[in-house]
C-alpha cells in the first residue's frame, strides 16, 4: 500500500469531506456525539492504510487493512445514524455512503488477498 494506491487516495478524499461534515455538524447544527463518532471512523480509515504502508509483516500488514476495513463499516453506520436522525441530506447521505462503501469493497478485496497468501 503506498500513498497513491487507490484505496489511499479514496480514504483520504473520504476523511477531507468527512472533517467537513463534521465542522458543518458542529458548527451550524450543534450536533457533537454522532458527529465525533463519524469523524473518528472516517479519518481512520486512511491513518491505518498510511500504517500499513509501514508495515514489517505480512501479517501486519493484513492486521492494518483489517482495521481499514472495519472503520470503513464503522463510518458507514454513523453515516445511516446520521441520515436516519435528519442531521445529514440525502443528497451528501448518498455521496459520503457511495464513497464508504466502495472503499470497504476494495478494502475487502485486499483483506481477503492478503489473508489467502498467508
């Protein structure tokens, strides 16, 4: 994983718009639990894809883009939460869902790649 793969540069577009939401959320719609939730998922997703171009093993390698992928089903949820409750429009619902969710299915491409080599 290096830092232009395209699973880095989709995380990474994905935490940019996610610490937008997040400021929008808790700037103009007081909204500070969900919100903070979503900002951890979101921005984690691509921090542990940056670890796992560090990684020394395989298997720490595979370990870090388990956790991308868990964090990207983790931002998924605070993003139904969030549209659920109102607190997010449809429209920029649907744009942030497609983003996380095509990000999980490369994630899982990877993760299931990785596990089968070992």
């Amino acid at each position: 994983m290096i830092p232009n793969s395209i699973a880095y540069k989709k995380a990474f577009d994905l935490a940019v718009e996610i610490v937008k939401v997040y400021k929008n959320l808790t700037e103009d719609r007081k909204e500070f639990v969900m919100s903070k939730q979503l900002l951890k998922a979101g921005t984690s997703i691509g921090a542990n894809l940056a670890e796992a171009n560090g990684a020394i093993s395989q298997a720490d390698f595979s370990a870090k883009i388990s956790i991308s992928y868990k964090e990207s089903l983790e931002t998924k949820y605070w993003l139904d939460l969030l549209n659920t409750t109102h607190f997010l429009e449809q429209t920029l619902y649907d744009k942030l869902y497609q983003k996380a969710d095509e990000l999980s299915k490369i994630l899982f491409s990877i993760l299931k790649k990785t596990r089968i080599k070992q």
